[in-house]
C-alpha cells in the first residue's frame, strides 16, 4: 500500500519536473516585410463559421481599415489576433513571427494592444494609475516583488519613472488635467481618448482600435482622426481600426479590407473598396 | 473596566476574523469565487504549528505559513484553475469537495480524537485589569498585517495589478498582465493570512480538531458579507465589528447564549438595508 503509494507520488513528480524542463518550441517565423500578416484565419463555432479565409497583410506606419455590416466578424477578427479566441483555421503572424496559440497577454508583450468595442477602463482606479498597469509589464520599468516589498531604490526609481512616461502619453492626449480623478468620471470622448493611451502605454508596435469614434460627435470625430494620425507620426505606429463611419475611414484609413458574412469581400484604398458594387449591394441592397 | 477588557478581547477575536476575511474577499474579488476552502487551510495552519510547536515555536510558525501558502496555491491549481471560466456553481462544488477533502485528510493522518496543547504566554496586570498577551498579540499582529497588506496592494506593481485583475480581467490581460499568476499571488497571501489567524486561534481556544477552521471560516465570511465582499477595508471593518459583538454579548450573561443567533441576525439586518454590506460599492448599469 505504502510502496504503491510511493511509487505513483515518484510518477507524479517526475512528470512535472519533465514538464518544467521542457524547453517551449521555437515559434514559427517567415520572411515577411508586412507588420501583420494573417494567412487564411478563421474560426468556427460549434457549425457555424464565424470569420474564415481572412488575408491581411499591413505594411508599417499604414492605418488600416476593417470595415463591414453588423455581424460580419469584424471584432471576431480582432479577438482572434489579441488571443481571446483561439483561430480554428491559419494562423497569423507579427513582423514574421508566429503569434498563434499564445496568451493573451504574451501577445500584448509580443506588441499588439487594443481598445474596445464597449469602453473597458478601470473604472474605479485613477487616469494616471490606468496608464500605469499599461506601462509597468514592460522590461524597462522591470521591478520585483521583492524590491517593491521592501522598498529598495529601484522601486521608487520605477514608480517614479512610470509616472513620468505616463504624464508624458496623458499629455498627448490632452488628459494631464484630469490625471488624478477617477476614470469613470471622465466624458465619454475621454474614456476613448484614455483607453487608447493605455493601450499605447504597453508599447506595441500593432494598435487596434475597435471602434472608436463610435458615439462621438463629428467635432470630436474630426479630432480624433488627428489624434490617430498623431499617434501613427509620433510613435511610428501601425493602426488597424473598425469603423462605421465612412466618412471617417474613408478620410483617415490607406486601405481597407471589407468584411461581410465572415469572409472578405474585397480589399484595396479606401476609394476603390467603397466604390466596388458587392460593398455597395453589401450596404444598401440591389 | 470590565467593558475595556471585553473591548480588548473582542477587537482580538476580531483580528482574527478580519485576516481570514482578507482571504475571503481578496479571492472573490480577484478570481469571482467564493473558497468555501479558506476556513480548511486555518486548519491545516492549526496542525502544522501543533506538529512542529515542540521543536521551536517560530519554526511552527514559518512552517505553518509556508505549507499554507503551498497547499492554498495547489489547491488553486489543480482544482479551481481547470474551472476557469466555466460555472460559478461548478467551482462553488469543487470548493466545498476540496474542504472535505482536507478534513477528511486531516483525520486520516492525526485521527479525529480532539489534540489538546497548553500554550500559556501569562497575563499582563495593571492594576486590576488582567489581559492575556496572547490576546495583545494577537491585536497587535493583527493590524500590523492589516497595514502592511493595504500598502502591498496600493504601493506596489503587484497590488497596482491585483486592482486592476479585480475591476476587470479581460482588459487587464490584454494590456499584458498575467491573470494566473495574480491569482496565484492571490491564493498566496490569503493562505499565508489564514496560517497566521490559525495560530492566534489555535491561542485561544488550545484545541485541535478537524473542524477547527469551521466556526471561524463561517463566522469570517460572514464578517466579509458585512463588511462588503470583494472590498478589503470592508473585510477588516466587518471583522472586527463581529468579533466586538460577540465579546459583548458573551460577557452580558443573560445574552451570552444567543451570541451566534445575534451575530448572524446583525448579518441579516445589515444585508435588509444595505444588500452590498458596509463598504460595498453599488454597482449601477450604465445604459
């Protein structure tokens, strides 16, 4: 009893110390001169295929649009791409390396962040501390727990440094008075202004945006088309962004790609996407 | 004078429910799951110290926290992280299997005779006062940890992370925070709280059995539901309101036999009028 206890407690930990001294596979990489390159992706759910066949290729520093009718798999496509889904077909790739598979968060380290559909802050926590849980996963604001702990000098020197950097984002954004009061308190123009500013504060090299001129006047629109253009001149950005508005994406994005029914309809500048006649029928009908 | 005492005593009882409350609350806020294992983990915090207490008092004491720490952080592992995600009622299942599982764990390696340890620290006396120094331990020890973990949770990269994981977990994982690990952290300090609250306990009362952990987990999450689930300082506040309560009502002889009827009934009361506890925030949907 005793020794087959023993023995079956030995199985268990040799399985885990070989699962701990397993060394994770290099991922996959390609020769690609695209920031994000998707081959085919696609999911299903249960029967029903949600998005499939998806082919996007988005050069640097290009603001790239996603545009569809309700329920085409536009936020589908983006869940997919920060690794809330798991794609069921293809796969896709950030400057020629594969993200496929992993977490959500190591993707958000690998260099893709985003905002949402439906404003998703922090509510309770302030402005500035929103930005900060953006900023502190990064290597160079790296501080252990033990340092934190017993407040050695590099725990202030990071605080301190993190606060800087996000006075400095918040300041972008026109958010600096407001840096201390709580997030749910700010007008809705600033929550997409703030939610954005976090998701830069994660220093990726892919932004996607989800809507975010949604509910906004056409005086905050047109700001908020200078404020995308900014981000893209000051930090050398890559944006994907879902719209509706086509005033908006036609005005702001290089190229689109539409989406209707999960699958692309067509691809190519803003102009010639919007002008095809299956958008057209897609939009309004025969 | 007498009143002072039953004061001191009370706020000392109520430390003890405060620190369990903490494990409580900082799990449902973090993970959204009610650990109807936390009051087990006491337990287990209860028997190491009575194993090591003959080799050297602060050994049991280190020993105590850090098997805690291990056996809450493999709990949470192997029995509530594959349960991510799925019901809420699935995981509430689990946690009380994992609460059998340990108790009945517990009788098969120290039998379920009651263990009796005398741990006597002496008394202080100023004048004709007489407190037990376990009691000022207690009390002492007990807002000590109280402090440090609100510093812990404002002050730090870790805590900045925790509040972040608890308001939403989704957007916290996509602005590259790791939820597991939080949750473990989580896991962490709510064991090491309850290894510490097991002995000023296992102080008190000098007695060991299975169900030690029982009474003080129920009467902490009651604490915890007082005080608003999911809110730290409403943890600390509900605590130490019940353990005050219940002092004064064991010291007036005519209400000392009702004391759990009163302490639960202070629980209903306050739910009737305030249903998210004392310093629970009202959550409004915005439309």
């Amino acid at each position: 009893m005793a020794n087959k206890f023993t023995l079956t407690l030995k199985k268990a930990l040799d399985a885990i110390r070989a699962k701990l001294s397993k060394k994770p596979e290099p991922r996959k990489t390609i020769e690609s001169d695209f920031v994000l390159e998707t081959e085919s992706l696609g999911i299903t759910f249960g029967g029903l295929k949600a998005v499939q066949n998806v082919n996007l290729k988005i050069k640097k520093n290009e603001i790239y649009g996603l545009i569809g009718p309700n329920g085409a798999g536009k936020t589908t496509v983006f869940n997919l791409l920060t690794g809330v889904y798991l794609p069921t077909d293809g796969t896709f790739y950030l400057g020629g390396e594969e993200l496929k598979g992993l977490h959500q968060e190591q993707i958000n380290h690998k260099g893709i962040a985003r905002t949402f559909q439906n404003i998703r802050l922090f509510n309770n926590m302030t402005v500035v501390r929103n930005v900060m849980v953006g900023l502190q996963n990064q290597p160079e604001y790296k501080c252990s727990l033990f340092e934190s702990l017993f407040r050695l000098p590099r725990h202030f020197k990071t605080e301190r440094a993190m606060r800087k950097r996000a006075k400095e984002l918040l300041e972008i954004f026109g958010l600096l008075e407001e840096r201390n009061n709580l997030a749910c308190n700010l007008p809705y123009g600033k929550q997409r202004k703030l939610e954005i500013a976090r998701a830069l504060a994660t220093n990726p090299r892919l932004l996607l945006l989800d809507e975010p001129a949604a509910g906004m006047n056409p005086n905050e629109t047109a700001d908020l088309m200078d404020t995308i253009r900014l981000i893209r001149d000051k930090f050398d950005m890559t944006v994907l962004l879902i719209e509706h508005d086509l005033k908006f994406v036609s005005g702001l994005c290089d190229r689109i790609t539409v989406l209707n029914f999960g699958t692309v309809l067509t691809e190519g500048t803003a102009q010639d996407a919007l002008n095809h006649p299956d958008v057209i029928k897609a939009y309004i009908g025969n | 004078m007498d009143f002072l005492i039953t004061l001191v005593n009370g706020l000392s009882l109520g430390g003890i429910y405060a620190m369990i409350a903490l494990g409580y609350t900082m799990v449902y806020g973090i993970a959204k799951m009610l650990n109807f294992a936390h009051g087990d983990i006491i337990m287990v915090g209860g028997y190491t110290i009575l194993l090591f207490l003959p080799i050297n008092p602060v050994l049991a004491i280190v020993a105590a926290i850090v098997f805690c720490v291990i056996v809450g952080i493999v709990v949470e592992k192997c029995a509530y992280k594959p349960l991510r995600g799925s019901s809420p009622l699935a995981v509430l299942i689990t946690a009380i299997g994992v609460s059998t599982l340990l108790q009945s764990l517990a009788q098969v390696l120290f039998g379920s005779a009651p263990k009796q340890q005398m741990v006597d620290l002496g008394a202080l006396k100023i004048g004709e006062l007489s407190i037990g120094y376990s009691t000022i331990i207690t009390l002492v020890c007990s807002i000590a940890v109280m402090v440090a973990l609100n510093l812990f949770v404002k002050y730090t990269k870790t805590g900045r992370a925790m509040v972040a994981v608890s308001e939403d977990k989704g957007a916290a994982q996509l602005m590259g925070i790791n939820v597991n690990f939080i949750i473990m952290i989580t896991f962490a300090i709510g064991s090491a709280l309850a290894a510490l609250a097991g002995l000023f306990y296992f102080l008190k009362i000098q007695t060991m059995t299975t169900t030690f952990g029982a009474l003080p987990g129920i009467k902490a999450f009651t604490a915890a539901v007082i005080g608003g689930i999911g809110s730290i300082p409403g943890a600390m506040v509900g605590g130490l309101l019940l353990g005050v309560i219940e002092c004064i009502a064991q010291s007036i002889p005519a209400l000392s036999p009702y004391t759990d009827a009163i302490e639960f009934s202070i629980l209903i009361i306050i739910l009737l009028v305030k249903p998210t506890g004392l310093l629970g925030k009202k959550r409004r949907e915005k439309v």
